[in-house]
C-alpha cells in the first residue's frame, strides 16, 4: 500500500505537542521496523478500524512519559509514574490517535480509533501486520517513537478470520 | 423510554419558565431550577435528575465549573448546554468536561427534545451494555476453548473494577470500535501459551513466532465472536474488533485504564489460568 498516509501519525504529533505546552517538537527519522519491536518504559496501544486497519503504539521511556505527563498538567512535578501521570499518557495517545484520524480524513480516509490500552515495562511488541513502520520523534528534549502497523482494506481479510 | 426528570439552571427567571414550559409542553418532567452554582448543586444533590440544562454565563461561575461542580455528587449526570453564546472556544471547553450537547438559545422546541431524547438513549443503551458484555465475553471465551482444546474453562475472580495489573508475561490487546470504544485483553504465562499452541500444531518444538499467531488468533475469534454476541442484542453497537498486538516480557505492568466500565475474570484451563479484561468507554467512537 501506499504509506504517504502514514505522515498523518508524525504530524499530529507535530500539531498535538504545541497545544499542550511543548514547543520543542520535531521527527527525527523515519524507518521500517519489522513486525517486532522492542520496547522499555511505556507503550500505548490504540486499535484502528475503517479505511485502514491495524493499531498505531505510542512509545516513551518512562522518564520522557513523565516530562510530557508534567507539561500537560501545567507544569505540576511529576516524580512518579503514578495513576495520575497513567492517566495523561493515555489522554495524550487518545488525542494524537484522534488528531491523526483527522489527518487521514483529510486525505480521504475514514477510521474510527479505539480506547488506548497502556502498558509499562520491558516487553517486545508483536504488531498484527509485517512492516510496521517507526517515526521517532523528539518531543521536549526527550524520544517519543510512533509505531504504524496498518493495511489498506485488511478489514475483510481480517473478518473472516472472525467468521 | 422511562420519564426523563430535567432540572434547568439559568441565571435568567425568564430563561427558565421557557425552558421549563418547552420541556414540559415536549413531555419531560421538570423537576426544579436553579439560579447559581450552590443552588444546582443542592437541586441535583436532592431531586436527582437524569439530565440538566445548563446556562453558560452566569454570575460566580460558568457552566463548565457548574457542571463539574454536580458531577461530583452524581459522576453519571447529563449536561447539555443551552446558552445565547455558542462558539468554538465554549464547544471545545464543554467537550472536555463531558457535556453531551448544546442548544443556542432562543431556544427551539424541536431541536432541545430531540437532543435530550438523543442523550437519554444513548445513556440507556450503555447501561444496556454495561449489563450484557461481561457475559458475553465469558460465554464467547467459554465456547471458543471449548470448540479449540475439548474442555470447558473453570471461571473464578470475576471482577468488576478498574485496576492496575501485572502480566503474566503473555498479553493480547485488542480494540473494540463502534458506538463505544473499548478494548479486550487477554493474559496468560508463556508457559500457558506455549502450551495451548502445541496441543494445537502438535509439535514439540515450536518457534515463538507461531505461538505469537496461534495466541493471537484465538483471541481474535473470541473478541470477534462476544462482539457479533452483543451486536445481535441490538445492531446500534456495530461493534468490530482491530487485528492483535501481542506483549510480551519478563516484567510488565498493564496500567488503569481511563474506562466507564472494566470487567475481568480467570479462565481455569488445563493449559493453566489465562485472564480476560474488557473494557468500554462512554464517549462514543463517532464523535
């Protein structure tokens, strides 16, 4: 499939960040990741359904979720990796999964997203589809990396596995 | 659909016997009003309401700060917005608290019973949900092993709280998309893993990879088969389930999620315990 699309991921970051507080901004690199991806810290998982399938996987080191967590709270210090700081990664991968919708709906895409589901740890991630794509993105002096793995009209492949 | 009992706040008396007198005349129940902040707190806190309408300029405090205000009292309350000042900036606000809808005034008879009758059943369908998916899921994961391995699972700690969890080294994580958005995840040990995959490929030496698969398609079918459940219950859900993700590690945290409803319990299997959590979201998919 095409992946110009994919740019839609990368630039709701770039749209998200600045509302939130952290001017700092900017996509580092861009790459094909395989389908496994090796993750430490905190991983956001949000499915995708529509025009395209798959999920995209919001990944931070637990010290870089903590800096976001704290610029969207206005500043307050963040010193722990508690429910409160849990709860606004998650709001954050919500509004980037959203804003990239938006993006794709631009480009004539519609996909409806799924409610995040955030881990923590070290873990590998095993995506659903081959060649999942990596942006990795410096956002306020620290790494976000945003992982795609999505296909163009898998959704029928996809269902009749369901049955 | 059940009364819908209303209470009307609006700084403006004159507002509010118009209000009053189009929800009345359009068959809700006006149960009282409010001119202020600690008067619709002690009007929700006493007459219990299903829905409020909510002015948004009035003196001491805003609608955003009256309505966060009454859901302290009552977390599940309905909110719609009905003031003369209706821009971007008001929409994005009320949309971060919650609110479900907005109404310009002057007011139309039409368009404020539609949207109330809108809210309220979409209220009364999540409580629908609420009620059902938990079984669902539990019946789908029930029959699946069943149809896989010949054996019916053992349920035990049937939870209903949102909590934070540790895996158990192997999860699946799938999303749930349509009226509401939710996800499903399963857990269970490598060693449980590995084991349902070879009782199924019968072979001793499997690679991870395969197990990876095998994992994630057994939950791609109970995922898919306990939405096709609820669907049949009533076709507004249209619920379809994102392809799996599967996590795996040594240590691995499964944070509280930012759910209106969680609901888990431990399948018992020969293959040792797998563990199922779901979860949906009130705000809707669509919007």
């Amino acid at each position: 499939m095409s992946r110009e699309y994919f740019s839609a991921f990368p630039n709701a970051v770039l749209n998200i960040m600045p509302q939130l507080g952290i001017v700092e901004v900017a996509q580092e690199a861009s790459k094909a990741c395989g389908k496994n991806i090796e993750a430490s810290g905190v991983a956001c998982i949000v499915g995708i359904l529509g025009d395209l399938t798959g999920n995209v996987i919001f990944s931070m080191s637990e010290e870089g979720a903590k800096g976001i967590a704290s610029a969207m709270m206005g500043g307050m210090e963040v010193l722990e990796f508690d429910e409160l700081t849990q709860s606004a990664i998650s709001e954050l991968s919500n509004m980037l999964a959203a804003n990239s919708c938006i993006g794709l709906s631009e480009m004539g895409l519609n996909v409806d997203i799924s409610t995040p589901t955030l881990m923590q740890g070290v873990f590998t991630l095993s995506c659903s589809y081959e060649n999942c794509a990596c942006f990795e993105m410096q956002v306020g002096g620290s790494r976000l990396d945003v992982y795609v793995s999505l296909e163009q009209g898998a959704q029928d492949k996809h269902f009749s596995s369901v049955g | 659909m059940k009364e819908i009992k209303v209470v009307v706040v609006d700084d403006s008396p004159f507002s509010v016997g118009m209000i009053s007198s189009i929800l009345s005349e359009k068959g809700f129940r006006v149960v009282g009003s409010a001119n202020c902040l600690q008067e619709a707190v002690e009007a929700v806190a006493e007459l219990k309401p299903d829905l409020v309408t909510m002015d948004m300029i009035m003196p001491g405090a805003d609608g955003i700060e009256c309505t966060e205000a009454i859901r302290v009292l009552h977390p599940n309350i309905k909110v719609i917005i009905v003031s003369s000042m209706m821009d971007d900036e008001i929409v994005q606000k009320a949309k971060k608290v919650g609110i479900s809808g907005y109404i310009q005034k002057p007011v139309d008879a039409e368009e404020i019973a539609l949207l109330i009758n809108r809210v309220m059943a979409n209220e009364e369908l999540f409580i629908e949900l609420d009620g059902l998916y938990s079984d669902a899921f539990k019946e789908s994961m029930s029959i699946i092993l069943n149809k896989f391995f010949k054996e019916e699972p053992r349920f035990t700690d049937q939870l209903k709280v949102n909590d934070e969890n540790t895996s158990r080294g192997f999860s699946v994580v799938m999303g749930i998309i349509g009226k509401y958005g939710g996800r499903m995840l399963l857990d269970m040990s490598v060693e449980t893993a590995r084991n349902m995959a070879r009782y199924l490929i019968k072979e001793e030496a499997l690679n991870f990879d395969v197990i990876v698969n095998v994992i994630a398609e057994i939950s791609n079918i109970i995922a898919g088969n306990a939405c096709s459940m609820i669907n049949r219950t009533n076709s507004l859900y249209g619920f379809r389930v994102s392809p799996p993700t599967v996590v795996y590690g040594e240590v691995i945290k499964i944070s509280k999620t930012q759910l209106s409803t969680v609901s888990s319990v431990i399948a018992e299997t020969s293959f040792g315990d797998v563990y199922i959590n779901i979860g949906f979201s009130r705000s809707a998919c669509h919007e």
